[in-house]
C-alpha cells in the first residue's frame, strides 16, 4: 500500500511517500481501506518530533483520523461489518491506503456526508466535545470564545456551540475569515490583527468558556474576560506555554484553568468518548446544524503542500488528502 512516511523531524519535504506492507487488524481492531485522511495541526508537530507522545517522528505515517470502508475485521469485533462506510480517531497512521483502527474508535459516516467531509470530523470533534463540553461544561445561554475560529477547531467548536443554544464569540485573522466565522454562527467575530479581542469581547460581557490553543500573552487576557464560575480550557500554547496571571483573581472569582491531549490518552477513554460524540454530535450533524467546512483536498502524494497551506495558516476549515 501506499503511506506518506515522516523521513525525520523537519518540514514538509521531510514526507514521502513510500509503499508499505499492508497491515491486519488483531483483536477488536478493524482495518480500514481509507478513502480520504484530514490534515490537522498535530499532524505538522508530529512531522517536526514536537507532538506529544511523537518525539521521535523519522519512520511515523502521520494523519489522526480518516474516513473509508471496513475492509477486515479482526476478532472479537461485532459492530462493524466488511463494507460498512466509517470514520474513526487515530493516534497515528492515516495517511494511507489502508490502516488498523480499534473498533471503538469508529463512528458511522453520518447520514448525508461524504467520505471526504466525514474524514474532516473526527479529530475535531473529539477535541471539541471533550474540550468545551466535558472539561469546559459549557451550557446552553453561556458565552464560549473561540480563538483561531476559522481553524478546523474552529469551525466545528463554533457551529457546535450555537446549535447547542450558546452565545459564541471568535477570534480570526482576516476580513474574510471573520465573514465566515459570522456564517457559521458566531454573534461576535474580532479581527485580532486589527482590534484587541478583549476590549471587545469585554463590552460585549465577557465568556463563561474559552477555547484557546494561543497561551503566551492571550492567557492573562482569556483569565480577565472570564465571568465569575468561568472555565478556561487550553488546546495548545502556540505562541508559548509559559504566562503570568493574577492568582489571586482566579480564586476571588472561582476560575477554573484546564486543557488536555487527546493523543497519549489510553484507549477506553476513546472508546467512551466516541460514544459520546455519536451521541451528542452526530445528531446535530444529521439535523444540519454543523457541517464540514473544507478549505481544500489534495491527493495522498501532495501531502507536502498539504502541510505546507496548514502552515501558512490562510485556510478556513479543514485541508483533506484523498487516495487514489
């Protein structure tokens, strides 16, 4: 089969693609004929040994979740059956033609989608159910700010979080990411290049949630935008994991500061949360309320300039590589 292999740690030319055996599911896994991988950011960490439980990336097949048909199954799997069409959470390995997945890692194509914008869900929604809903308990009639709203995150934690009854402010970087951000449901969308989201989002009334995968300097701000009972819930530190805050503000007004990894997390608590988001995602995915949004796809042989429009960060959605 064909893969897009990691060389070794280092940019996007470091991916090649290269033929691999095909593997075989063991016990209660499932082996995948994949028709389409989505690209995510971890992806470009584990390509630079920077990803958690990655650090040494030379000889890994990157991609976190797909979407295709159930080519085998190994024992002890009753869900699925040869030919069922499925997408699934991986922790590694999804680009390529075929991939070993744990049964209960699979969730069905929901009804209405394609392969290619069903391969888009996984790895987001995962993060965003587990993220806003779990860790954060945003309810319905709170505010959640989403930062990096045109993101793959983004997207789906803004679309999630208005069809589930909550105020959503966002952050973008661009004119035309902020019109689309408004599109998918954000009441309050701030250009972060041209104002400072937290003199807005403070006038507007401040958060209950904020999703924030930013850190550095965004922290302090996230901390003061919150309401009393406020949850602050980290995804990444892309502008760096170290920061001050006030301490004492945060136990004057019971403020909760979280975040998590989805990667090392063993596989029962995958297995549970996938559960979860066929429960309470998939409907709202069947309803109309949250569809995919997919700036761009590209063959599995382009995963380089896949990884490098991730990169550049000028893309709204979700980027998808699709096989041949």
């Amino acid at each position: 089969m064909n893969a897009i292999v990691i060389q070794q740690a280092g940019g996007p030319e470091v991916l090649e693609l290269q033929t691999r055996p095909r593997p075989g599911p063991g016990p209660g896994q499932v082996l995948l004929r994949v028709a389409a991988a989505g690209v995510n950011r971890p992806d470009v960490f584990m390509r630079q040994g920077k990803y958690a439980g990655a650090n040494d990336a030379a000889g890994l097949v990157p991609g976190l979740e797909v979407a295709g048909h159930v080519e085998a199954c190994g024992p002890d799997v009753s869900r699925w059956q040869p030919g069922d069409a499925v997408c699934a959470l991986l922790s590694e390995g999804g680009y390529a033609e075929y991939v070993v997945v744990e049964a209960g890692h699979c969730l069905p194509v929901p009804a209405g989608l394609s392969l290619t914008e069903a391969a888009s869900l996984p790895e987001t929604a995962f993060t965003v159910w587990h993220n806003v809903f779990q860790r954060g308990h945003l309810q319905p009639g709170e505010t959640l700010l989403v930062h990096g709203g045109s993101s793959g995150i983004g997207v789906l934690a803004v679309q999630l979080a208005h069809a589930l009854g909550s105020r959503v402010a966002a952050t973008a970087g661009s004119a035309e990411k902020c019109a689309a951000v408004a599109r998918l449901g954000a009441d309050i969308v701030v250009n972060y290049k041209e104002e400072d989201f937290e003199k807005v989002v403070a006038a507007a009334g401040g958060a209950d949630v904020v999703l924030d995968m930013i850190g550095g300097d965004y922290t302090p701000k996230n901390l003061r935008l919150l309401r009393d009972d406020g949850r602050l819930v980290f995804i990444n530190a892309m502008q760096g994991a170290q920061a001050e805050f006030n301490a004492l503000d945060v136990m004057r007004r019971r403020l909760t500061i979280t975040g998590s990894t989805l990667r090392p997390r063993s596989a029962g608590f995958k297995a549970a949360l996938a559960r979860e988001v066929e429960r309470h995602v998939w409907p709202v995915v069947a309803a109309g309320g949250l569809r995919p949004v997919i700036e761009r796809t590209f063959p599995l042989a382009e995963a380089t300039e896949a990884h490098r429009l991730m990169e550049s960060s000028s893309h709204i959605g979700k980027i998808v590589l699709l096989m041949e």
